[in-house]
C-alpha cells in the first residue's frame, strides 16, 4: 500500500479523533502515489530515575551516583536516537522511582528529552504506575511536556488513539497507560465489589478498549500498541520489589492483535519477546535495579517497519540494543573450619576477581565458623575494594551442631545414658561397660550429695 503526507507549517495536532482517521484536516492529508519508507522506532521503558541504592554523592555532580549511572544509560539512548536518525522514540512508561520526583530529578530528564525534540525526533510516552500521583485530581510526573506544549513530544495519560507524524511517515498509536481505577469506573460500580472483582472489571474494561481502538486503525497507514501493563505470565524482574497497589493483567491474546504491526510494552523490567506474529515486546528496564538483575542484559529495542517489495505487505524487524549500565557482583567465598587465616583465603577471592570488581557494584558474601570470623581483618577487606563502585561485606557464620544421641538430644538424655550411648559408640566390650558405668553411676551419686 502506498501512502504520502503533507504536514503544514503550522504543525499537527497532537492527538486525532477516531473518526478522522482515514480523512483528515488540511493539516494531514493522504494520497494514494507515495511509498512509505522504512520506519525506524526506538522502544524503551522503565528508567526509573531517583533509584539510589548502592550509590554514594559523586563529587563531581553533587548527586548519588547511581543518579548518574541512569541518567548516563539515558544519554546512551538518545544518543542512538539521533546518530541513527530514529523516527520516533517510543517511551512505555515509568520515568521516575517516585511518584513526586524531586526537581533535578525532573531537570535532568527534561533535558534528555529536549535533546530529541530538538533533533526533530518525536517522542511518544506512556504514565507509567509510578508516574501517577497518588490522588486522581494531582498532576502526573511528565504531564509537564503536554501543558507547555513542547514540541515532537506527546503524552498519553488514558487509553485512546493517536496520529503522530514523523520523518518516514505517519504512524498510529494506540496507547495503554496504566489504568486509573478512578477514570475506567464509577464509584457507583464498585461501591460493593471486592479488590479482585474491582481488578477483573478493570481488566475486561482495557479489553474492550485496545479491541475498540484497533477497530479504527487505517490498514494503510502503521500502527503500534503501546502499553504500560502486566501481561499474563510475562517473567518478572525488580519490579516485583516495587509494585504499587493492585496489579491489573491482560492475556497475551488481547494485546497481540495482528492489526498492529508492533507492541511496546513497560512496568515488567525483565526484556522478552511474548510473540512474534504480531512482535509483542517488553523492553525491559535500561539499568540495573539490583541484584536480582546481577546478569540481566539491559538496553532498548530499535523496531523497523517497511513494506516487502516482493509481497506488497508491511513487515516488522526488531533488534536489541544493549546500554553500558552498572554492573553488579557477587563473590560468594566459604571459608574452611580448618582455615586458620580466613583474609587471605578472601583477598585471593578478591585479587582473582580485580577486574570485575573495579567500577561495579560488589557484595562479598563470606561463610565461615565463628572463630575464624573472629579472626578476618575487616580493614584489610575493605581497603581492597576501593576499585568498586559500591561495596558490601556480609558474613554468615556456621554454627556447631549439636549431635543428638539415641536420636534425643542433650537435654533429653541422662548423663548414665550419654555416657552409655557415648561408651557403645566406641564398641566398648560389655565387662568394661558394666564397668564404667557402675564407677560414673556412683560418681554422679557422689556429686548430687556434695550438692545438697
């Protein structure tokens, strides 16, 4: 299918009502004798800027140092936006930590995204759950860019449809924020309804919306769904840790309508693809969250879409990128009981790992008994791991077991029986038993009487 557009000097509506989809405003017209061209999008979610764990004040800056680790993955991204001529960059949610981002936090990714409006890259983004204020009537952390009108930058706050025109062409959006309770249903419909029927009255609603929306798309023209929402039996990553309120999810089959050529989800941090026919993606978080992400890779997605010469058709390619985020380490060193110098046996743990130990984030978990933890040199440890980023030190010492004789254990069996099960233990013969018991049997009399 072929298509043209001619956008005029006074710009393009941010969002266009279902009904003009296929006959538009002098603004956006379509002719029939132009070839659409390869369409280029980069699809990212979840930044999470405020995380600060495992971080310290970076002197150079003045903020935690993890504040610079994403802001640093960020620049990575918009970077690749404008050196490989992205047509839209398509953001599925969850700017910040918090949902009241403090104002550098706010600054700082303000600028990231003036850089690509500056660049002429349009910018899609979805309210993501920790995007939302924690009252319906609050503004959300990015409604910012729509109330000052900042230009190749859209903001979807509820589910519905847009038009966004770029550099290879127009391209439609049906957006899926995550939902409010408060705008998908009535106070009067959940008045009696528990949390779980609440969620599955929310649920259904969002059904019937990406269902209604994809009905409206023009076949001629490309189209993506992007959705900040659970997926069911999607993998989970850090976000598990910090979910907010009750968690609403969708069956694969609702989000992969085969009307959109591409969908771009966020809220899960884990990266995976849930179908191929139509490409139904999660992008995972950018950067290292935790520990839990210690070996997860962590980037964005560049999707292609562009029309088969052969067969006439659109088709879909995507390809992930991975960012150069913090990384995380774990050395884990068991100590043996007979290890009379249990530092030395750690700093050789220490010295093997040097390399991957310099810049990341390091936690030495060390098992040991507790006199050797007693003898480890904790300035020593420390003073080798000046190379990471963020270190920690945890011990875990192993405790004696008591043995349990005749299957009791020692406050449930009497001296005469303990050193009879010991005696026996030992294949000591019967004389010599008889024996010893009848000297332990008259020494423990012997003591009960001193002791009175």
């Amino acid at each position: 299918m072929t298509i043209a557009i001619v956008l005029s000097l006074s710009g393009f509506s941010q969002k266009v009502q279902p009904e003009g989809l296929t006959r538009q405003s002098s603004d956006f017209l379509i002719a029939s004798d132009y070839k659409s061209k390869l369409m280029k999008i980069l699809h990212f979610a979840d930044l999470h800027l405020g995380v600060e764990t495992y971080g310290h004040i970076d002197p150079a800056t003045g903020q935690s140092s993890r504040m610079v680790d994403f802001l640093n993955v960020l620049d990575q991204i918009v970077d690749y936006a404008l050196e490989s001529k992205i047509d839209l960059v398509l953001f599925c949610g969850d700017a910040y930590k918090s949902r009241e981002p403090t104002q550098t936090q706010q600054r700082e990714f303000a600028r990231r995204i003036r850089r690509l409006s500056d660049g002429g890259i349009p910018v899609f983004m979805l309210i993501g759950n920790h995007d939302l204020p924690n009252t319906s009537f609050r503004a959300t952390s990015t409604e910012i860019f729509d109330t000052l009108a900042v230009k190749n930058v859209y903001v979807a706050s509820k589910p519905d449809l847009y038009v966004v025109p770029t550099a290879s062409g127009p391209i439609q959006i049906v957006s899926l924020p995550w939902p409010r309770r408060s705008s998908m249903l009535t106070r009067e419909e959940t008045r009696n309804l528990s949390f779980e029927e609440i969620k599955q009255r929310i649920e259904a609603a969002l059904t019937e919306t990406i269902a209604r929306d994809a009905a409206m798309l023009d076949p001629k023209i490309p189209s993506v769904l992007a959705a900040h929402i659970w997926v069911a039996n999607a993998r989970v990553g850090s976000e598990n840790r910090m979910t907010i309120g009750q968690e609403p999810s969708l069956l694969l089959s609702n989000v992969a309508n085969p009307v959109f050529d591409y969908v771009a989800l966020g809220h899960i941090h884990r990266r995976q693809v849930l179908s191929e026919q139509p490409p139904v993606v999660y992008s995972g978080s950018p950067e290292r969250i935790d520990f839990g992400e210690e070996d997860a890779e962590k980037g964005f997605y560049v999707v292609e879409i562009g029309t088969n010469k052969e067969t006439g058709r659109r088709e879909t390619n995507y390809e992930f990128h991975e960012t150069s985020g913090r990384r995380f380490l774990t050395i884990a060193i068991n100590v043996g009981d007979d290890d009379f110098d249990p530092t030395s046996a750690v700093l050789a743990e220490i010295v093997k790992n040097r390399d991957k130990i310099k810049d990341a984030i390091v936690r030495i978990e060390i098992e040991l008994t507790a006199p050797a933890s007693g003898r480890l040199r904790d300035a020593e440890l420390r003073d080798n791991l000046k190379e990471a980023s963020y270190f920690t030190i945890a011990r875990t010492v192993r405790r004696e077991v008591r043995q349990r004789l005749a299957g009791r254990s020692a406050e449930e069996i009497t001296p005469l029986d303990a050193l009879k099960t010991y005696l026996e233990s030992k294949k000591t013969s019967p004389e010599r038993l008889k024996q010893l018991i009848e000297y332990g049997d008259r020494l423990s009399k012997s003591q009960a009487e001193k002791q009175k």
